[in-house]
C-alpha cells in the first residue's frame, strides 16, 4: 500500500514515539470493534488522522517545517486509515454465503 507525504510522516512519527503510536492502536481496535464494517472504520479514521495531523503541526517541529513548505491543505488519510486497520486489527470473519461455504458465489445471471 502506497502512502501520500502526509500520511508517511504520521505512520513515521508513530514508529519513532511510542506512546503516541499506542495510543492510535487502541483508538483504531476499539473504533473498529464499534464499527459495522472496515470501510465505516476507515472513512471515519481518515477524518481523525487530519485533525490530529493539524494538531501535531501546531507543535512538533518536524510537522511545523512540513505544513511551512507545504500548506495545510487538507489531504486524504485514507490509505493509512487502511493501513493501520490491516496491521493493528484482528481481520474480521468472512460472512457465511448461502451455501455455508464462507466463500462468494458469483450473481446468477438473470433469465
């Protein structure tokens, strides 16, 4: 999975600092666990992960040198939303199909 700068730096200061990284582990676990679906987690972790972003730009110096030369503009988190979901969490069961099987079956063409 490919990263923007954005969320590289994020993904990078998490690996770096400890606590800050376990922090987002447990607030990813449990939004997933709350979450219906991935996808739910993830559009709604896109939307954390700016706002921290934001956050960290007004004190960390390798956030506040990135948002001098680059903006504040805001940018998709998406990717590591998907990213950490994918590392940090347990995958969730397949659905079971019809026939038990737990695997898709294609649509049926209609007659």
């Amino acid at each position: 999975m490919s990263l923007n700068r954005w969320e590289q730096r994020v993904f990078d200061y998490w690996q770096s600092h400890r606590d800050e990284r376990q922090f987002w582990q447990e607030k990813v676990r449990a939004l997933a666990k709350a979450s219906v679906d991935d996808h739910a987690a993830a559009t709604r972790l896109d939307h954390d992960f700016w706002r921290y972003y934001e956050e960290r730009s007004g004190v960390v110096p390798l956030f506040q040198e990135a948002v001098r030369r680059e903006g504040l503009k805001r940018t998709s988190m998406k990717n590591l939303a998907e990213l950490v979901l994918r590392l940090w969490v347990e995958p969730r069961p397949k659905k079971k199909s019809v026939d038990g099987s737990g695997e898709s079956r294609p649509a049926q063409p209609y007659a």
